[in-house]
C-alpha cells in the first residue's frame, strides 16, 4: 500500500464556504453584482427593502437571513 504524503484530511479543514463573513478579507467591500441581484429577488418575495449600500459581508448575512424568512436557498 502507498501513501502519499501531499494527502491532506479534508474534513479536518473548515470549508471557506462555511466562514464566517464576519472573517471574510474582502467583507467590508461592495457587494457583488451576484449578492445584489439574489438579494434584490429575496427582499421582493419577503416583502423587504433592497439596501444597495450593504458590504459583501452584510449581505451574505442578510441573504442568509431572508433564505430563512422565505424558506429559499438552503436546506437544513
């Protein structure tokens, strides 16, 4: 049997997808043209005001937080 050394344990690292955006290094910079439109189509369905100023980091959370709202996006 071999092994090879360059084998990392992925589930021993923490998925990036998973970080917090509060950790993010590009969070406090604009939101993307992706969040903005995602985001627009949420606050629309719940019923929200769309905040064009938001940072890529609130965004995320407020994705997050209309997705829960909505029961858009993910699953638990």
């Amino acid at each position: 049997m071999t092994t090879n050394k360059n084998t990392v344990n992925e589930q021993a690292l923490p998925s990036n997808t998973e970080k917090d955006p509060d950790d993010w290094a590009t969070g406090a910079e604009t939101m993307t043209g992706a969040q903005a439109s995602y985001l627009k189509t949420l606050c629309t369905e719940a019923d929200e005001a769309f905040d064009p100023t938001l940072t890529k980091g609130e965004a995320s959370k407020r994705i997050d937080a209309l997705q829960a709202a909505t029961g858009r996006g993910k699953s638990h």
